[in-house]
C-alpha cells in the first residue's frame, strides 16, 4: 500500500496534479514551490495590480509623514485654512468668531468690574462707561453688537470711559481683520476651480493604433459646460520605476510625453471632445516596446489638463491616470460628433466607446524600419542603370548603302541618345 500511494504521488507530481500535502498549504506557499527535475509550477505568476500615483478622479494617491517641521504650515495661515476639509472650515470659522466675542466681551466685563458698574450703576448719578451693562452675559452680547455693527440701542458706551473709547476702536479694528481672513477664505474656498474640474472628462481607456503609418497612443478628453476653458493646453507624464546603469533605483520616475509641445497642438481648443495623440517616435518611452512588451511593462500614464475658467479667471487643473492594463492595443476611439442641421451635436453616451482595429503587434522601430524598406525597395529599382545590351552585327545590305545609319537613328530612338529615324529621312539625298 505504501508503494502504491508513493507511486500515485510520483504519477501526480509528474503531471502537474497538486499532492494533497500541497494543496492544505497556503495560498501564498503553494504559489512559491521551486519546480525541480520533477515538478513544475503549475501557474504563470500573475502580474500584480499597480498601486495608482494618481487616482482617476484626479487625486494624488501620495502621503506626507514624518513631518517634523510643521510651523511652515502655519507661516501660510491663509493656505492652510483653505486646504482644510469643510468640517475643519466651519469649525474653525465659528470658533474663531466666538473666542473673539468672549475675549472682548471678558475685557468689557473687567472694564466696569473694575470701574464698580456692577454695583452702582442704579445709583443716581452715576455714569457707566457701558450703559445698562450689569454682568457678563451682557458684556458678552455688547460684544457682538459691537464687533457685528448690529447696534440695538439699549447697551451703548459714555464719553466718560476712555479706556471703553480704546477697547472700542481695538475690537473695531481687530474685528475687521477676522471678518476679511474669515470671509476671504471662504470665499476662496467656495469659488475654487476643484469644482470646475468635475465637467472636465477623460476617457476610461487609452488606446494604441495606427495613424498615417505610425504608431499612436491615443486618449479623449472633453468639457461638459458651455463656458469654455480658456488657453486650455494639456501634458502627461510617465511614471514608472527605473534603473540606472550604475545600479540607482529611482521609484516612480517622472518622464516627459510629448503630445504636441514642438507643434503646438497641447493647446486645445476645447468646444467639443478631443483626442489627444501622442507619436511613438525616436524620442518616445515606448518606441522600442511591442504589444507583448508592453503587456510585461509596469507604468502609469498621467495627463494634466490646465486652462482659465472663463467666468472667473481662475486657473483650472484637471487630472487622470491611465495604469499600464488601461492602455489597449489595437483599439480606436468612436466618434462621438455629428451633423445636425444647423449644429453640431456631441453623443457623449460613446465618449468611453472604443473598437477594435487592425494593428501590426511589433514595436513603432520596427513598423518605421519595414516601412523604411518598403519605400526604398522601389526607389532603388529605379535609381539602378541598365546593363548595355549586346550588340550584334549585322551583314550591311549592298542594296542599301545607308542601311547603317538608319540602324544608328532606331537605335537613338530607343535610346534617346542619336536622335530619331524621322530626322535622317529630312537629309538630301534620301529620296
């Protein structure tokens, strides 16, 4: 029984069934066995999904930590307050107006705490510095109607108090100040252009295909608002890890793809969806990488898109990422604009549609070096010259002596080198 079941094992290993020891494994385990003589990995290792650099809604995957100088942020208060999520705004912005009430309201309050207000202001001749102010709740609401200019009427300030008349214009003046750092930031933060970059789409996928007998990685983009983006132009960056020759590794490299910086075309004059093309050329990261390549290739792909918001004036940033799976080869993009009578009419169900079409799998230095031979083939045929032919001699006929020269002028007709036959039959003597 013993040799039955090694034998039953040996036969599993053999061919590639999984012993029950291995399977009770785990997963993790079982992936890494070492194939020998006698066994084999029986799965293709599967390539791991890439964490983003930047998220498709445009937000940078990145975080900072161990940040041990944190009073920078506080030297831009103004920035940082705006950066702030709304929860954090709004709090902020409440407590701040009301630490400020209460410490002008404290100060009223130890002004005619100070003064004796408090226990005779209903005594008969005597002049508060603050009329009908008898505690703090009331010192406190003094305040707010002083900073807020709400001015009831029933609470008001003598001339009789000079130090009232210089907490006065201190809070008047500190009050201001609040309310234009409170209400500027705000106001920043509700017209940022974030908001403006939400109607500004990028296609799902990018796609790799042939245009004018080059290879092109191609995306869409489009606004979804009437209001334009004004000088919108548009870039992208690869982002892959790389090695140097002398052995530095660099995380997430930053490279340039060019989409039409020499030539212009990154300025975008975007009133309807666009397809942004990008040349597989010399200079290009992927000039020397086929589909089966790139298949193997790990990198993502981020595309910025910058303009003015035309009713405001802001500068606007719109961002996407295309990892190394969402670039497909072979596809292309389906329109998505039509003649209406009268306009033009965008379909922007089909704006993420894209088909499949016939792409030659090599790498772009391949297809520009067949092509390359394809053209030359041709033209070195032409460029050739023609071997002489033999010449043969012929018996001159004794009927006609001028036989031989007739044979030069055929011969220089053909050639183009002695002239025509037509031009001897003109010469006297002929006839």
């Amino acid at each position: 029984m013993a040799g039955d079941s090694r034998v039953h094992m040996d036969h599993d290993m053999e061919i590639g069934v999984t012993p029950t020891a291995v399977q009770k494994l785990p997963k993790h385990m079982r992936e890494a066995q070492i194939s020998t003589e006698h066994t084999h990995l029986i799965a293709d290792p599967v390539k791991k999904p890439r964490q983003r650099y930047v998220q498709k809604d445009g937000k940078c995957n990145v975080h900072h930590g161990n940040v041990q100088e944190t009073y920078r942020y506080l030297s831009d208060l103004f920035t940082t307050l705006v950066d702030l999520r709304w929860r954090f705004s709004l709090f902020i912005f409440t407590l701040v107006y009301v630490v400020n009430w209460l410490f002008f309201g404290l100060l009223w309050y130890i002004i005619a705490l100070i003064r004796g207000d408090l226990w005779h202001s209903d005594e008969e001749g005597w002049t508060p510095c603050v009329e009908n102010l008898n505690s703090f709740v009331s010192a406190f609401l003094f305040s707010i109607e002083t900073e807020t200019t709400i001015g009831y009427g029933y609470r008001v300030i003598t001339e009789k108090c000079p130090e009232g008349i210089i907490l006065l214009l201190i809070q008047a003046i500190l009050g201001s100040i609040v309310n234009a750092m409170m209400v500027g930031c705000m106001f920043v933060k509700i017209s940022q252009p974030k908001n403006r970059a939400e109607t500004l789409m990028f296609s799902h996928k990018a796609v790799i295909s042939v245009r004018d007998n080059k290879l092109c990685l191609m995306f869409r983009v489009g606004d979804l608002r009437n209001s334009h983006i004004v000088e919108a132009s548009i870039r992208a960056k690869l982002i892959r890890s790389q090695q140097t020759k002398e052995g530095e590794f660099i995380p997430l490299n930053q490279t340039d793809i060019n989409i039409g910086f020499d030539t212009g075309d990154d300025r975008l004059f975007l009133v309807s969806p666009l397809i942004i093309s990008h040349e597989i050329n010399e200079k290009s990261p992927f000039w020397e990488l086929s589909q089966a390549q790139m298949d193997k290739e790990e990198f993502e792909i981020v595309v910025i898109l910058e303009g003015m918001v035309e009713a405001t004036g802001m500068t606007c940033q719109a961002r996407s990422s295309y990892l190394d799976k969402e670039v497909l080869w072979g596809w292309r993009f389906t329109p998505v604009l039509s003649l209406e009578k009268g306009f033009y009419e965008v379909d922007y169900n089909s704006f993420h549609d894209i088909y499949e079409t016939n792409t030659p799998s090599c790498s772009a230095k391949e297809l520009a070096a067949t092509l390359r031979e394809g053209q030359l083939l041709p033209t070195l045929s032409l460029l050739t010259p023609e071997l002489p032919k033999p010449y043969t001699l012929e018996p001159i006929s004794t009927h006609n002596p001028l036989s031989k020269e007739v044979d030069k002028g055929e011969e220089g007709e053909k050639g183009g080198i002695n002239g025509s036959a037509a031009a001897l039959k003109d010469q006297p003597g002929l006839d």
